[in-house]
C-alpha cells in the first residue's frame, strides 16, 4: 500500500510557480512596488491529507492550491481553467475531486495527472464529500440550484437526486454511522441526512449563513457560521452551541488538520486560519493584504491619490503614497457579487462581475451596495454615462450594451471581443478588444475608428489626464503609452505580474492613473500593486 507521502507525491508533481523578471521600467520611468503580492488567488473549498498537506479550491482564480503545513510552500495543483472550483476532497488513491459551481459539473484528478468529469448537469454543484467506502460521491447544490445528489463512482448506476430545495446544503462531512452531517446556508441549519433514505433530521438552528460542518477524531461537530465568522461546537444530541472562536471576516470553509486543529479558508485575506478546538486560540498560518486584484481605479483624496480595487472577495481602498489598505466593503458582510472590474463616477463604485453577470453600484464613501442588476452575459467592464445610463463590454457576445431604463440596448458597433472601455475627454468611448485593437466609438452617430492594433492581448485601457492612452498587453506582460490619435506607440514598462486569467480572454489585471500622472497597475500574477512614476531628467552640469 502506497504511503500517505508517496499517495501526495503521485497526486501533485508539484513545483512552485517560476520566478518572474522584475518589472523594469523604460527610460525616464521607475517602478515600485506600492503593496506587496500574497500567495493563492482567493480561497474557497479546503480539505487536508493525513501529512498535513492542505488543498484549496479557488471559484474565482479557476484554481486549485496546495499548501504544506509544515514547510509553508504554495504551489497550484490545478490552474485555469480547469482548476475552477467550490469545494475539493482528496481520495486515499491520491484522486482529487472537485465541484465546478457555474459549470454544474464534478470534475477530478487521477493520481497520474488525468483530469476528466465525473458528473455535468447539476446547477451550483458546491460542497462535495466521499462516502466512507468512496464509492459515492455526495454533492451539495447552493444558491445556483438546491438539492443534495448521490454520484456513483463505479459506474454502476446514474447521479441519483437524493433531496431538493432543502434549503442550500454547504461543506458538509460523512460520519462514521454513514451520515451526512451539514449547514443548510438559507435555513440557519445545521442538519443530519440519510443518504440511503433521504431523511433529513435538524441537529440545530439559528445559525446566520452556516456554511460548513466538520466532524474531529473525538466526534465532537463543529459548525463555520459565515454570517458572524463564528466557529461553534454544536451538541448533536441538544443542538447547543458553544462558540469556540471570532474569526475576521468572510470566512468560507473549514476542515479538521491531522493535529486535531480546525483550518478555516478567508476568501477576501487569502487566509487560513488555525483554531485550537479546546482553547479557541486562532492563528492565522498565511494571509495576504490582497486576495486577487482584477482591475484598480483612482481618485484624488485630500491628501493624496485615492485607489479603488475589485479584489474580487471585497473592494479595497489603498493609499497611493503608503501603500496602506484598508475595505471599503467585502462579501458576506454586504452582497458583494465579486465584481473583476472598477470605474468610478458621482461618487459611486461601479463594478461588474463577469462570473456572476452582474453590475452593482456602491457608495464610494459608504461602501454601501445602492443598486444590483443581474442578466448579463460575462460582462468585463461597465461605464456609467453622464446622462446615468450605463455601457457595459460583453466579450462573450462581442457586443456593447447600453443599459438604460431596465432595458439592454446592443450598439451597432462591431466590435470583437471587447473587454475594456474608457471615456475619452470628448465624450467618446474607447473600446480595448481582446486581439490587440483599440477603437474610438462615439455614441451619438455610432462611428468607429480604429485607433491602433497589434497590440497583444489587451486586458485594459485608460485615457491619462494629458489625453495619451494607456494599455495593458497581458500576453507580453507590457503597459503601453499611445498618443490620442494612436500613430506613435512606446512601452513604458514590461514583465510585469499581470494575466492570470487569460483565456477565452484576458479576465485579470488592470491599471489606473492619477490626476499627476502616476499609473498604478493591478499585478494579479502577484496580487501586488506597482507604481510607474516619471523621472525628471537629470540637470544639466
């Protein structure tokens, strides 16, 4: 029988990601780092081997991790975009199941490398766990469909609908009686669930936002309240709580390490977190002051510049002298649907999601989400009009929507892949295509104009106050100067940490400049900030 080692050796190969060049800058330019990367790209699902080696499952970077308790070391065990994924367990044999949530599919991980579905067709497949045998694979649908499902992994029979609208059955674990122990997200439940015959007992209630159980070597059940980040140690025969730990935050998941310990994911502090269970004293093992920037935008403060990120799990505020970061607003806490992009206007926030396909407008000040408009398809960039209408890019569609009055209106424009837009000082809009062009679209007469191509694979595009263009090539990792009529093209910077997310399109990354011409760049390889200021020239002698 292979050893536990030999199982997670065979199952990985793993290596750390390389090391990238330093960005360098041009002549007359200098880049600084401004806020320092962190490892992972936002964490969700986590499950852990009896070597201590912990996996994290990442909806939002399509990713999956590994991170080894006893050494530190991050490496990803699955990137983009197969690696998309809610929750993940690991069998004896070293396969790694997942649960790809918008997909609706299971997929895993052979212990020679193969990845291949194991189930489709199950709308919000979220928390997954083996049965004891593991020959079935139980899966939990939460807030994209509501039920529990019973895979068999011999082959012998189809996916079977144990129960529906049961009220969001998160992470949940299988007890030694075969027992399904877990939260019901919607109801505040924590409940028991014969799998066999879909009987369903309620163990406690008022629970805010429960979203995972776990069951210890003493068979003591613990419960993750995401609503308070409370961890509770339930009795299954009375249902009292007993609070073990306050965690920050946007917590997610939890699992119990080979120490006995309780390992809680953070989502928005790319965070895991080490509760003792007897003496509720938490530790956090790794965390990070950004989780996975997409897109940055800037605003001038009273004492200086201003940045707005979408860091996907919250949008930040960072000082663009110091470098400090601070929320302006992260998920669980408000209804944040993980927005990837940024502009602001009127004092307002606005995001848009491309996985949830959703806009949101926030307060800048408040942090307060105003307004949600959902049915979008994959939106990567919205801009609020003077007139309050919005212009959303939907690459998906190569197509530009003018939201107005709860209607979406298709421009005529054609354009290909469109996945950034920026208002010119004329009022006109300036639309980054995915392929490397720029056009200028004015919106009155609907007349495009090329501005340049053959620019890479763009992922964003401003207009500097001094009226250049700026854009982000993610393919040649280069942030580019145009002038306005784009006949004169230089690189300011390159090798720079951006692009994460790449295909079908450049998902990932963004940049911004202030009003004294300083351009900030959302380094989501990294999950750093970098500042590219200008040098003056030095004296004459």
């Amino acid at each position: 029988m292979k050893t536990a080692t030999a199982i997670v050796s065979a199952l990985l190969l793993l290596a750390s990601q390389p090391v990238e060049a330093e960005p360098v800058a041009a002549d007359g330019y200098k880049v600084s780092l401004l806020v320092p990367g962190s490892a992972f790209h936002t964490l969700n699902g986590i499950t852990t081997t009896p070597d201590g080696r912990v996996f994290l499952a990442s909806v939002s970077s399509d990713s999956i991790f590994s991170f080894d308790l006893k050494s530190g070391a991050v490496s990803t065990v699955v990137g983009p975009p197969l690696g998309h994924s809610d929750d993940v367990v690991v069998a004896r044999d070293g396969t790694l199941y997942w649960t790809a949530i918008v997909d609706g599919i299971i997929r895993k991980r052979a212990p020679d490398g193969t990845i291949s579905d194991v189930a489709k067709d199950i709308p919000g497949a979220n928390s997954l766990a083996l049965s004891r045998d593991e020959t079935h694979l139980y899966v939990g649908q939460v807030f994209l469909g509501d039920g529990l499902w019973d895979v068999d992994l011999t082959g012998g029979a189809a996916p079977r609908h144990v129960l529906h609208d049961i009220g969001g059955l998160n992470a949940f674990t299988v007890d030694a009686d075969g027992m399904i122990y877990g939260p019901l997200w919607e109801r505040g439940e924590v409940v028991r669930i014969d799998p066999r015959t879909s009987q369903m007992k309620t163990l406690a209630k008022g629970l805010d936002r429960p979203g995972s159980v776990r069951i210890d070597g003493k068979g003591r059940l613990f419960a993750l309240e995401n609503g308070t980040a409370k961890v509770w140690n339930i009795d299954r025969g009375n249902g009292r709580k007993r609070m073990i730990a306050q965690l920050p935050s946007a917590p997610d998941n939890m699992t119990v390490a080979p120490s006995g310990h309780l390992l809680v994911s953070n989502m928005a502090d790319n965070a895991v977190w080490d509760v003792d269970p007897e003496s509720g004293r938490s530790v956090a093992l790794i965390s990070g002051q950004l989780a996975f920037p997409r897109a940055i935008a800037v605003v001038q403060g009273a004492d200086g510049p201003l940045l707005y990120v979408t860091d996907t799990c919250s949008i930040r505020i960072v000082d663009a002298r110091t470098g400090r970061v601070r929320d302006l607003v992260r998920r669980i806490v408000a209804d944040l649907r993980l927005p990837s992009s940024i502009n602001l206007a009127d004092g307002q926030v606005i995001t848009s999601s491309e996985l949830l396909g959703a806009v949101q407008i926030i307060g800048q000040e408040s942090g307060a989400v105003e307004k949600t408009i959902t049915g979008f398809d994959k939106p990567s960039d919205v801009l609020k009009l003077a007139n309050g209408d919005l212009l959303l890019a939907e690459p998906s569609r190569n197509r530009l929507i003018l939201y107005k009055n709860g209607q979406q209106l298709p421009l005529a424009a054609k354009v290909d892949a469109p996945v950034s837009l920026a208002q010119g000082r004329d009022g006109s809009i300036l639309v980054a295509e995915a392929k490397g062009r720029i056009l200028r679209i004015a919106l009155d007469t609907g007349l495009e104009t090329e501005i340049a191509h053959g620019l890479g694979q763009l992922c964003d595009v401003i207009v500097s106050p001094d009226g250049t263009i700026l854009a982000l090539d993610v393919a040649d990792r280069r942030l580019l100067e145009l002038t306005p009529d784009g006949k004169a093209v230089r690189t300011i910077a390159r090798d720079l940490p951006v692009g994460y997310l790449a295909e079908p399109y450049p998902r990932s990354g963004g940049i911004a400049v202030s009003e004294d011409g300083a351009i900030f760049i959302a380094a989501d390889v990294e999950n750093a900030i970098y500042r590219v200021d200008r040098q003056a020239a030095p004296s004459a002698q």
